[in-house]
C-alpha cells in the first residue's frame, strides 16, 4: 500500500462527503413507477450488522456479488454509541446518466450509523478498470440521476470510498447532531480514460467576479485564522441552489463596492460555515480536514477533472504548504493541465491556476493562509469533493438565517449600539449635534468591543469604543464595521457591520472645537512631555493659558453673559503623549517613557478608547459665577541610565502639568 494511503488511515481525517438528498432503499429499482434514471435487478445483502465504538474492520465475502474481497473499515470512535451497518448491492439493468458515466459494477447502497461519525471510514471495493482508465465513486440520486464526487483513492486493483458517513437524508433545521435523518445511500463506481481526462475542458460554468464572493478573507470572531472553507463553501452553495433563479453572487448583497466589510451576512454565514467546519472536525488540525486521497499528482489532476466534467459543478481543492498551513480554493476548470480556482483571498482574480507540469507533479501555488497575510509556496495539492469539508444540511440552515438576517448570531458576541446613551436598532432622531455612538457587550462579563465609521459613501471617518459624530440637518448614514478582541490572539475581528441612519431637525445650538497641545514638566526628571487636548463646547471661548505648579491639568469654563448652562466635552489624547528629553552630558540611554495612570475629576463620566483616549463630558448649570470646571491628572514616568552611580537604572515619577486653561467667552 503505497505511502500517500497509509497517511490517510494514521492522520484521522474527517470528512464529510454528501450531496444528494434522496435514493432507493431496496427492492428492484422500480419505486412507485415513475421513470427511474436508474433501473436495477433484484437486491443482494452483502452486509449486515452492528459495530461498537472500538469499530472495526467488516470483511465482505460469499455474497456473490463483485463487493465480495472488499470490506469497510469503520474507525475507533466513530460511532461513540455504536452503530448499525448496512451494505446491499444491485446490478443495474438500464440507466439513463448519459456517456459521462461508466459504471463498471451495480449500485452499492450503504448505510453506516443514523448521523454522521466521528472519523473517517473507508469502504474498499476491488475493482478492474483496465489499462489507461481510472475509477472513482459517486453518490447517485437514482430516481433523478444526480451525481456528486465521493472522495475516492484507486490503486491495486481496489478502489477506496472515504467518508464520514454513507448516507443520505433530509434537510435539518437546526445544527444539532443527534438527529436521526439519514437513509441508505446509493453509490455507483464509474471509470474514463486517463489521457481523454487530460486533454479534456471541463468546466464547471463557476467564474470569479461572478459567482465568488466580493469580499476577501479577512478572519473573524470566531476563526482569526482565516474563513476560507466558509467563503469556497459557501459561494459553492449559491452556485449550485441559488444562481438559476437569483442571479450571479458577486456584489448581490453589498451596498458599496469600495467597503468590503457592508455585506454582513454574507460575512457571517461564511463565518458560520466556517464554524461548522472546524466544529465537525473539531479533533483534527486544519490541515487535516481535507481529503489526501491519491498516490500521484497526475491522479490528483484526472479525478477533479473527471468530478467537474460528470457534475458540471465545482469541487474543494486543499492546498497545504510546508508549514503546515492549510488553505481552501474552489477549482472550477481543468483544462489543458491547468486548474482555475477561485481564491477568497484575491476575489475576482480569474487569472488564478494550478498547473500540472509535463512530469505529471503540481507546480507549487503561491498563496496565503488570509488576505494580506504572508506569501509562500503551497506544493501540496488535494482534491476534495465539493461536499467534503461541510454537512450540506448545515448550509441549508445557514442560507435560512442569511435570508432572515440573522446568519451568524450563533457565533458572534452580541452587542449594543447607542446614540447618546439610547440604544439604537437601525434609526434614531436628535436635536444636537455632535451625538456620541457608543458600544457595548449584550451580556455581563461580555467582549471587548469597538468599531470604526464610515460615512454613506465609505470614507473612514473615525474609530474606537466611543466617536462623536457631527451631523448635519436631515438624515445621517454611518456604516459602523463592529470587532470583537478575541481573547487568546488579542487581535480585532470581524463581528458584523450595520447602516444606521440619524436624523439630526437642529436645535439651534452649535458646537465650537479647539485642539492644542498643552505642556508637562518632569521638574527633576530628565524629559518634558506635551499631551495634546481637543475641547468642543455649546457656546465660543478663547483659550488662556495660565502656567503654575499645580500638579494638575485644570479648565476653567466661564459662559457668556445671560447663559447659565453650558456643555463642554474634553477629550485628552493619552495615547499621543511625546517627551522631550533635557540635555545631560552624563545620560547614557532611555530605557522608555509612558503614562502610568490617569484620573478624571469630577469623577462624572468616562471612558477609554482603544486604549488610546481618556473622554469626560460634563453638562452643568451655574447658578452664581457662571462657571465649571473639570481637570486631569496625569504621571509621567521616565526610566533611565546615566554614569553617575554606575550603569543603573534609574527612574523619575513626576505627577503633573504647570497649566490652568480658562475658557471665556470671545
């Protein structure tokens, strides 16, 4: 048995293998009357008993039957609760598939388990197809005649049927496993000739910036790694039930060509898929996950051909570079050694390929594991059938909930979106102008949660846990691309994006801003900082600028003769703090400079921003001088060596600014 076979029983991969929804059961093919696509004589049970969760080898001997030498190979853990196995054979009579199919033997109807297994489990059949030909397996629909690609391996005289399950069943509504949907499956074995595969077009009709997604694979939430399965998967789903009657994929669903991020639904049912994916092959590594199931890069070549070429759809391709690192494609043409795929990390590119050089091996294909993410060589090249990383149901229910709008809530962490303290859905009216969108986790203890704003026309506007937005009379649109900071990576991830509209009538007021760096004093310390503020208010101020020794950044607001309230919204820029270092001849290196706290006072309202911005807003009324204030404290540390007293390092805390800022009236 030759290497690449032995990899596939020791990596344990798990596969999912299964299109059609519908077959025969027994009997002699004659169903209910109707016209059958395939016709069969009497059936023969070749196999019949139960297996344990140790599972096992099943040998298939004495039937009569061309089953007979071959046996199935139900793997350790399965079927955790054990499993019943069916496996019954029936020579065709007639069929009607047209001159892309061979059969070389009956139909094999299999039924392994109620569900889907743990592992992987191979069905070995022996079969002769003759000098220059090639067999592989398909499920068959034997009243319709449809076909879908199982993963195949064809060496020594057998060939070997690998998946997850062998079974057929109806739509789930949910994505629960206990479910017992699954029937008899019907599999059929054809052959075709090695050298017509090679020279043969086959074409799948599939074409970037048609039937691909507009959006690239950027991570999400719930896989910061990449979503790639869920995108292929997918775009493969609405190709091959949607396209006929809604049209090509490729910007159906996007508002703005130029913001990848504002189709959320698509994003998150792929992100799903992607979930699913990883979920029902939750024990294995990525690069586990796809089927490496043939002893030549030639062979890998003929059987994706020969897949596109029977089913007139496209196929999974898994590409897997030195590292380890594992990527998903759609391959949707094999034509004159060449693969065309669509890669969801360059959407829309059509110039995409995988050749197979004149020494029958695959030229490495240089990609990445993401969208913007590093380069490199992939030279490991395997074919998955279109139905091989994904229980099809699964996609049934996430098209469902990308309908209702509520694909991905079952991954993604909820959130709220306010306007001013008030929770908006989708719309929200104000009288002032600027309004404060703000961000938070729908549960206790939720996720760290930002985002970043566009306008209408997809010009970034701002970003963080919090943003003033300045409106104009009418209505508003923003487009708010919301993250989550997951907490194993610490990065920021795609969670979801929302349009929101606010509807700004005036009010009357205006709001006046001033942005200006203010200085600090290290005093004994070797460095000085500068911290910059932006101030916006309700009413026009001239900023004054009074130095002291107060270890304390304070404002001074005094309002215009006749007003009593007044508003002012103070946001210190922490995160732009720079330092100027004061000349000594005896300093050696500074070693780093930050702030180590900060505080608010009054202690009315604040938040942080990224990390990078410290907001306190204060609205009070004055009943005697006609003014308010708030401040800031802010400590600076500084460590550094220097020769005196040896190489030691040395720090300096200096709490402080030397500045009172009085805002009065212009």
């Amino acid at each position: 048995m030759n290497r690449r076979l032995n990899q596939l029983r020791t990596v344990l991969l798990l596969i999912g293998s299964l299109f059609v929804l519908m077959s025969c059961d027994g009997g002699d093919g004659s169903g209910d009357g109707d016209k059958q696509a395939i016709v069969t004589g009497p059936e023969v049970s070749v196999l019949q008993t139960t297996v344990s969760s140790q599972g096992g080898n099943l040998a298939i001997a004495g039937t009569g039957t061309p089953l007979d030498g071959g046996d199935l190979n139900v793997s350790f853990g399965a079927f955790p609760n054990g499993a019943s196995v069916s496996v019954k054979y029936a020579e065709i009579v007639s069929h009607d598939l047209g001159p892309k199919v061979d059969p070389v033997m009956g139909v094999i109807r299999i039924k392994v388990g109620e569900g889907y297994g743990e592992e992987i489990n191979i069905l070995k059949i022996p079969v002769s197809a003759g000098a220059g030909r090639y067999v592989m397996g398909f499920y068959v629909d034997e009243s319709t005649g449809e076909l879908s690609a199982v993963p195949s391996v064809y060496e020594n005289g057998y060939v070997h049927l690998l998946a997850s399950r062998f079974g057929t069943g109806g739509a789930s509504s949910t994505r629960t496993r206990t479910q017992s949907l699954w029937e008899s499956a019907s599999i059929l074995i054809s052959s075709f000739d090695v050298n017509v595969m090679l020279s043969m077009d086959a074409d799948s009709g599939f074409r970037p910036a048609v039937d691909d997604w507009e959006f690239p694979n950027r991570g999400a939430y719930n896989a910061p790694g990449g979503i790639c399965t869920g995108i292929s998967m997918t775009a493969m789903y609405y190709f091959t039930t949607q396209k006929s009657s809604r049209g090509p994929l490729y910007g159906k669903y996007d508002r703005l060509e130029n913001l990848w991020e504002d189709n959320p639904q698509g994003y998150r049912w792929s992100a799903q898929a992607q979930e699913d994916y990883k979920r029902f092959n939750s024990s294995k590594y990525f690069y586990e996950h796809f089927l490496m199931f043939s002893d030549s890069d030639l062979a890998q070549y003929i059987v994706l051909a020969n897949a596109i070429h029977v089913t007139g759809q496209p196929q999974s391709v898994g590409i897997f570079a030195q590292n380890g690192l594992g990527h998903a494609l759609v391959a949707y043409r094999a034509h004159n050694r060449k693969i065309s795929v669509a890669d969801s990390n360059w959407p829309a590119d059509t110039g995409r390929t995988i050749t197979l050089k004149a020494d029958n091996t695959f030229e490495a294909y240089e990609g990445a594991a993401e969208q913007g993410g590093q380069t490199f060589p992939f030279p490991y090249i395997y074919f998955c059938a279109k139905d091989a990383d994904l229980d099809w149901r699964l996609l049934d229910v996430g098209w469902r909930e990308f309908q209702a709008g509520t694909a991905g809530t079952a991954i993604m962490p909820p959130y709220r979106l306010s306007v001013d303290g008030s929770e908006i859905e989708d719309t929200y009216s104000s009288g002032t102008s600027p309004v404060r969108l703000g961000i938070e986790s729908a549960q206790a203890g939720g996720e760290n949660l930002g985002f970043h704003v566009y306008d209408s026309e997809g010009t970034f506007l701002t970003s963080g846990y919090g943003a003033d937005l300045n409106l104009e009379e009418g209505t508003n649109v923003f487009g708010v691309y919301v993250l989550g900071q997951v907490a194993l990576s610490g990065t920021w991830e795609y969670v979801d994006f929302r349009w929101i509209e606010i509807e700004y009538q005036g009010s009357g007021q205006h709001s006046y801003a001033k942005t200006f760096d203010v200085s600090l004093d290290g005093y004994d310390c070797l460095f000085n900082g500068r911290i910059r503020v932006s101030v916006e208010t309700d009413f026009p101020f001239t900023v004054h600028e009074v130095q002291t020794i107060n270890p304390t950044l304070n404002f001074v607001f005094t309002l215009p003769e006749g007003k009593t309230k007044g508003t002012a919204r103070i946001r210190y820029h922490v995160g732009e703090l720079s330092f100027d270092y004061k000349f000594d001849p005896e300093l050696i290196d500074i070693v780093g400079t930050y702030i180590s706290d900060h505080s608010v006072f009054p202690a009315r309202a604040s938040d942080r921003e990224m990390s990078e911005f410290l907001d306190v807003e204060h609205a009070v009324e004055c009943t005697t001088a006609g003014q308010f204030y708030t401040g800031l404290n802010v400590t600076m540390v500084g460590t550094y060596r220097y020769k005196s007293g040896g190489q030691n390092e040395q720090s300096c805390s200096k709490r402080g600014t030397v500045a009172m800022l009085y805002f009065t009236p212009e």
